[in-house]
C-alpha cells in the first residue's frame, strides 16, 4: 500500500484548500450598491451623490431624481430631467425641460454604461464613464 507526503495528507490539505477558497470569494468584488463620486469621459461628466447627482453631456444637463443604485448584476435605473445648456436648443417642440430615463451596468472593469433616454423609448445617447475621472465638457455655443 502506497503512503501519500506528509503535505498530502487530508488532515493538513483540507484546511489549506478551505483557505484558498476564502481568499477567492474575497477577491470578487461586488457591482452592487449606490454609485457615487466623480465619473468621465471626453464629453460628459457624472457628478453621483447620496441624494441623486448631475450628469452632463452634449450640451446637455440632467438632474437625477434618485442616486444611483446598482443591483447584485449591476444593473441601474433613475429618473432625471433634462435641460440644455449653453445655447443647445431644448427639443423640437419640447419644453426647455424634459423627463429622461437613465439605465445601465455597472460593468465589471468599474466602468458604469448608461443610456440617457426619453421614457418609454429603447434606445438614446450612450455614455461610458469611467470612475474618478473629471470628464471634460466642451462649453456649448
């Protein structure tokens, strides 16, 4: 009968296994949980606080009803109004305000997705931002 090494054996490996699998599940990270901070790209700027935030683009500025919260797949939601900056025209017959629908991902390389749209539509401007970024918004004429 063949003897295992002693750095074989159950009583010793065991443990050693449980460990690693700790460390592991201690090393993924989360997409869940409130956004907040300072987030960019060349062209747009995400200001998220606690009681919602400031997203502005294409000379466009939206105020976010809610902060941003990201489910267990990362996935975010809120409700905003839109107004135009600089001497952006509001939309054809639209008033200078208008309601928008914020939705996106939080995605697993920290990046955060978001599509800005009118409520009720699929698709509209699609952002990607990146954390601790101050994007860079070009004055509207």
């Amino acid at each position: 009968m063949r003897h295992l090494p002693p750095a074989l054996h159950a009583p010793r490996i065991a443990p050693r296994i449980a460990l690693a699998v700790l460390a592991l599940g201690a090393c993924a990270t989360s997409r869940a949980g409130t956004v907040h901070g300072e987030w960019g790209a060349p062209g747009a700027r995400l200001e998220a606080r606690e009681s919602g935030g400031i997203l502005a683009y294409g000379c466009r500025i939206v105020e976010l009803e809610a902060p941003l919260v990201a489910d267990a797949r990362g996935d975010v939601r809120v409700r905003g109004t839109a107004r135009a900056s600089g001497g952006a025209p509001p939309p054809p017959g639209g008033p200078p305000t208008w309601p928008v629908e914020i939705r996106g991902r939080r995605l697993r390389d920290e990046r955060l997705r978001l599509v800005v749209a009118t409520p009720g539509t699929t698709s509209g401007d699609t952002l990607v931002l990146r954390p601790g970024v101050m994007g860079t918004v070009v004055p509207c004429p």
